[in-house]
C-alpha cells in the first residue's frame, strides 16, 4: 500500500534513481493523476517535467471499465480502442452513444490541453519517462504511448507504482523499458493500492508544474 501519490512517485523515483544511466531525461505525467508521480520522479531525476492530456472512455454503465481512451500533446491527439471491451459496449448500448460519450471527452480533453499547453516540452530526440498513478487495463497509457511516438523521441519507458501483470507484459515489447514497483496476481483496481486515492485538481497540477525547479 502507499500513502498517496506522493509517496509512491518517491519511491518509484528513488528506484529509477538506481536503475537509469546519467543523462537527461524528460519525465511526463498523464493529467491528471499521473502527473504527482511524474513530479516525484522528475524531481528524483533532475529531469524536464510535462504533462500528457489523456482521458478514458468508459463504459457508460461503469465508467471505470474502458473501451478505450484518447490523448492530446500539444496539437497532435491519438485515439485507442480495446476491441473486446468497445463490442460489448456496442452491442448494449449502441453506436450513436459511444459515439456522443467519445465528443463529449473530446471536447474535455481539448480543453484540458490547452489549460497546460504552456508546459509541454519539446520531445524530439528525448529520452522519456511516462508516468501513471498505475496501470489497469492500460487503456490511457496505450493512447498516451500512441501519441508520443509521433514526436520521434529517442526512447519512452513506461514508469507506475502499480500495474496488472498482464498490461506490463502486454505493453513491454513496445517500449524501452517498464519500471514498476507492484505488480500484484490478485490486481483488482490502482485504487486499491493507496490509502488516499483522492481526485487530483487542475489546480494542483498547475502546482507541481510551476514548482518543478
């Protein structure tokens, strides 16, 4: 169990700290939970920090459950599908409301990025972290490796305190590397690993950005 955020993007940190050769690296944070991991971890690292704009799109009925998600980066945006997951939300409750449930996340994730874009560094040629408060089905990490991908950069790894067993080996022969602290057999939800699990703010974001040195 971790305390919060905070504590566990400390400990993840201190584990990167060991583990990476020197160099610069540029630690992003999936808005909005990710982003007190990134902190912690950049910190650790004396690296650049951003944030990644992504949300999920979940099945209406539990929104938890995603049949896929979308991220945004500066102007570029990806878009992911869990086949298996979106014909089962399409058979119960039909096209024209996934497709209303995906333009409205649109419009909140365009939004979203444009509050942040002041703080999206260059990623051409960088050797990135991508950060999470964990990952389930991986759904938002997916979308969110789809779109920095676009930007050339000179390596992604993938960095969570938590993560489903199977989304680690799902997602590994797509990146550099995956750094994660748990990954538990019996994985329910990322939730379930911290004592306080609370909504991060936009405000507290903005925070963290301001105050990385």
């Amino acid at each position: 169990m971790f305390e919060n955020r905070s504590h566990a993007g400390a400990a993840l940190g201190m584990k990167l700290s060991t583990l990476l050769p020197a160099g610069e690296y540029t630690v992003l944070g999936l808005l909005r939970g990710g982003v007190p991991i990134a902190y912690e971890v950049a910190t650790a690292l004396g690296a650049d920090l951003g944030p990644v704009a992504v949300r999920k799109l979940g099945v209406p009925s539990n929104p938890e459950l995603a049949f896929g998600a979308i991220a945004r980066y500066g102007s570029s945006s990806s878009h992911h599908i869990n086949e298996a997951i979106y014909r089962r939300a399409l058979q119960y409750f039909g096209k024209d409301e996934l497709e209303s449930l995906e333009r409205g996340t649109g419009a909140d994730l365009l939004a979203l990025t444009d509050r942040f874009k002041d703080y999206c560094p260059d990623l051409s040629g960088r050797d990135l972290l991508l950060c999470d408060d964990g990952m389930a089905t991986g759904a938002t990490m997916k979308a969110a490796l789809d779109i920095v991908q676009e930007f050339s950069p000179a390596s992604v790894m993938l960095a969570v305190p938590v993560a489903s067993p199977e989304t680690v080996a799902e997602l590994a022969p797509h990146v550099n590397g995956i750094c994660e602290l748990l990954t538990p057999d019996n994985f329910t939800a990322v939730g379930a690993f911290y004592e306080d699990f609370g909504q991060v703010s936009q405000d507290q974001v903005l925070e963290l950005l301001r105050s990385k040195p």
